[in-house]
C-alpha cells in the first residue's frame, strides 16, 4: 500500500505526459495543414463538386456516396468559408493520427513507439490528402479505424468491438465505396488465419445485419437510379485509370510514407518474426490481398494510401521492442529523424507551396517523380492537382459580368462543359447563379420550370471553335464575352458565350440533352 501511492502518481503523470504529446501532434497536424497551399491557388476542381452537393441533399450521387455532401452543408451553413471547406479534411486526418496512437498503446507499445508512428503518419503524403476537401480524408480514417476495430476485438475478444466495425464500416461506405476492398481483404485474411473462428460466431452475422442496415439507404437509392455507381466504374476506367500502369502502381507506393518506409517493412516481417503479432497475421494477409486487388484493378497509386497508416503502429512497436543496445540506439534515434529529413524534399514538390513560375522554371525533380504526368499521360508545365486549382476566380468573376449585363438576367441559364466550372461559378459567383452541366450530378440539378430568354455557355478550349455556329440560330443575340487567361490553369481558354432573347423555348432541347446524359448511365 506504501508503494501504491507513488505508482498510480507515476502512471498519472505518464498518462498526462502522452495526451500531452498527443494533443500537440492534433494541433501541429491542424496548424500546419493551413499553411501548406500558396494563396496563388484557388480550391481544387473537385471540391466545388462536393461542395455543391451540399445543396442537393440526398442518399447517394452518381460520383460519390453522401456523407461528403452532408459534411459540405455543415460547411454552407457555418459560411462557406475555406476555412471550413479546409476544415473537414483536416479533422479526419488530425484523428488518423491519433487512432494510430492508440493502435499502438492497444499493442503494448511504449512512448517511442508512439512516437515513431505518429512522426511517420504525420510527416508523409496524408499532409497532401488532408489539404483537399474529397472523401479521400475520412476514407483513410476510416480504413485505419475499422483496422483498429479489429485489432481491438481479436486482443480482448469483447463482442461491442464488432458492433464498432459495423458503424466504421457503415461511415466508409456512406463515404466511398473502396471500404468494400479492405473489408473483402480482411475477410480473406482472418479466413487464412487462426482468427476464420470469428465467422462461427452469431455476432459476426449480427454485426454484418448492422452494417447492412445502416447502408441500406444508399443502396436504395443506387437501385432507383439504376446503380450509377456501375456506369461511373467504367467511366473511371475508361477515362482515368486508360494511361495508368500497374508497374506504375507499385513504383508510386513508397512515395506515400518515404519516412516510414523502414517501419513498414518492419511491420510486414513482424507478423512473422514476433511471437505476440501472429495473432495478427491476418493484417498481413489482408494487406497483400488488397494490393493484389489493386494491380488487377490498374488503379492510381494512391488509392492503397489507407493501408499503410495501421502498418506504421505495427512496425513501430516491433522496433521498439528490440533489446537495447548502443547501435539499437542509433537506428531508433535514425528511424525516429527519417521522417523529417525525408519530408523536406518532399514538402518543396508535392504541396501547392510554390507558386506556378518557380515550378515552371525548375520542372526537373517534378517530372523525375512523375508529377507533371496528367491523366492524358503526358507531361504538362504543372502537376496536374495544381493546374486544377487555378482560373477558378476568373471565370466566376466574368460571368458575373456577362449575368449583370443581360437583358432579363433572371431568366438566364448558365451552361457549362463539366462539373469543376459549374461548381466554381456557384461557389465564387457573386450574383447567385445556379450553374449546370450535362457532366455529373449536375444533370439532376437543372430548374425547367421557367422559361430561360438568355444562355452564357461555358466550353472547355478544345471544344469552343463551333459554339457560335450551333447554337447562334436560337438566339437574336450572340457573341464570345470573354476567355479565361490564366495560362497555367487547365482551364486555360475556356470561352464564355453571351447568347440573349431566345427565339424558342430551349427547354425542350436541355430536356432531351438530360435524357441522354441519364441514358448513358444506364
């Protein structure tokens, strides 16, 4: 009982000392992240999409599942600020920090090993993910938690640890529907392990009825809009993942944690070489099967970043619980530095820091890590992330102009070629337009009830040369009102057409061109 004072009060202090460290790695990861872009650099042309799902609340789109348009109206009602928009995905990654804290403290690891993980999941590629309002952020969180579920589960084989896997997985799915991989993997690989007695168990079955239910809106939506989820698939493949190299897969892989590279490999070897990890082993498996997948799938490097959050506790630990030697000391101490000697060459290329001059004028260890290469395959003078994150302003700017000018201008429809300009109108817009678009979900957001006098076209460059002739006959009025100028946006000369007093009701027209567009979802 003496002792027993002096004990608890070291373990106090012990406790409060890792909340401590582990409160200042969240504020580090939420602080830093705002200071990552150059304010060259507007949003990204995806954002705007999921942004503007937002003001289109329902139970799936055809890109995405909803829970990034429910996060987007959270955003609209706090303002609508990049603040907020910056906000969410910064949220997500600051908490993958610290459920791979706690991954390691549920494996036994000591303060070092905390450490160590939580240096190499914060200083890596997530800075990048976490800087971007997609579903990527809380994909890898998710991913990560359903991981630590898991683990939890199998080390104290308490049932609520299932139920817990069942909501992370029912959240990553309502978010993105590639959950489905590492779930699959992990099926497969408890199925190789000793752990396949979990599939005897009632409460497996009463986790997957949870999981299933808590989806099931999604899943009803995809069945009455013929599961466009199927048709986006192919579009991806055809349009995105055509220049996309499985070798190029594997080479992109240890681009994503370069500081951690030693404790993931350490994490694969310990499943085998450390006794209390073959309890896991089946992490191991699952890790294999999901890059399998991956490969066969031609997917983008990044796709696989969700797998290696969880490896770095595992590895971290095992390196931890090496006996303590002088050159033990030196590799630990080494391990524990890579993190930060490796993220600073990668903080000057791989973050939107530099303004686009400086990078068109040293372009070369850009395009020796492949980050000029688009998705058309071929190198640009940007990466193509960045060119996607300019011109925005620009153009919401002249179509304002060319709104405040018309005659009628509330009965003006705003056209546009794909998603990132109808987006970017609507969000930076100054006159309240409703932008759309025959691209994406958009084609479910157009207003037919009223007759529309005016139309201003937004066309893609390539695409623009026979605006004027097509659609000049409908209209009495019709010129080019303006380009966009920025030649490093990939919006770059993109036109906006004025065309006023329409001579027909163009409704008929918009109405069968959204037939078409549904069509082809079908």
């Amino acid at each position: 009982m003496i002792l027993s004072g002096p004990s608890l009060l070291n373990k106090a202090v012990s406790r409060l000392s890792e909340n401590t460290i582990l409160f200042g790695f969240v504020v580090f990861k939420f602080l830093f992240q705002y200071r990552l872009s150059n304010p060259v650099y507007e949003l990204h042309r995806d954002e705007f999409l999921h942004l503007d799902q937002g003001n289109h609340l329902t139970w799936g789109y055809i890109s995405i599942p909803p829970a990034t348009a429910f996060q987007s109206r959270i955003i609209y009602l706090l303002g609508n600020s990049e603040f907020w928009v910056r906000f969410f995905p910064a949220l997500w990654g600051a908490l993958t920090v610290v459920i791979v804290w706690k991954t390691v403290k549920i494996l036994g690891g000591n303060l070092y090993a905390m450490l160590l993980a939580s240096t190499c999941v914060t200083l890596s590629v997530l800075l990048r993910v976490n800087g971007l309002f997609q579903p990527n952020s809380l994909e890898i969180l998710c991913w990560t938690t359903l991981y630590f579920g898991l683990i939890a589960y199998v080390k104290s084989e308490r049932q609520k640890w299932l139920f817990f896997c069942a909501v992370v997985f029912a959240i990553g799915f309502l978010n993105k529907y590639t959950i489905l991989l590492p779930a699959a993997g992990l099926g497969i690989g408890m199925l190789l392990t000793s752990q396949r007695k979990i599939f005897l168990q009632k409460e497996i079955w009463l986790t997957a009825l949870l999981a299933f239910v808590l989806i099931l809106p999604n899943l009803f939506w995809q069945y009455q809009n013929n599961f466009p989820v199927i048709w986006h698939m192919k579009e991806l493949s055809r349009t995105q993942l055509e220049n996309v190299s499985r070798l190029g897969f594997l080479k992109a892989q240890p681009l994503f944690f370069p500081g951690g590279i030693i404790v993931l490999i350490c994490a694969l070897v310990s499943f085998w070489k450390f006794r209390p990890f073959r309890l896991y082993r089946f992490l191991f498996w699952a890790f294999v099967i999901c890059i399998g997948l991956f490969v066969l799938m031609k997917a983008k490097g990044y796709y696989a970043i969700g797998l290696y959050p969880i490896l770095l506790a595992f590895g971290s630990v095992y390196i931890s619980g090496w006996k303590k030697s002088t050159t033990v000391n030196v590799v630990r101490f080494g391990l524990m530095s890579l993190p930060l000697f490796l993220f600073i060459p990668l903080y000057n290329v791989a973050f939107p820091n530099r303004n686009p001059e400086y990078i068109k004028a040293n372009p070369e260890t850009y395009k020796k890590l492949g980050l000029l290469k688009w998705e058309d395959g071929k190198d640009h003078a940007l990466p193509q992330d960045f060119a996607d994150m300019l011109g925005w302003k620009e153009l919401a700017a002249k179509v304002d102009s060319t709104y405040q000018h018309m005659p009628e201008p509330g009965n003006t429809l705003v056209l546009c070629d794909n998603y990132g300009q109808a987006g970017a109108i609507n969000h930076y817009g100054k006159s309240g337009l409703k932008a759309v678009t025959f691209n994406a979900d958009y084609i479910n957001w157009f207003e037919l009830g009223k007759p529309y006098v005016n139309l201003i076209r937004v066309k893609e460059a390539e695409s623009s040369d026979t605006e004027l002739k097509q659609t000049a006959p409908y209209f009495r009025f019709s010129k080019i009102d303006g380009k966009i100028e920025n030649q490093n946006a990939r919006e770059y000369g993109t036109t906006i057409f004025e065309f006023s007093e329409a001579k027909v009701d163009i409704r008929k027209r918009i109405k069968d061109e959204i037939d078409l567009s549904k069509k082809a979802l079908q």
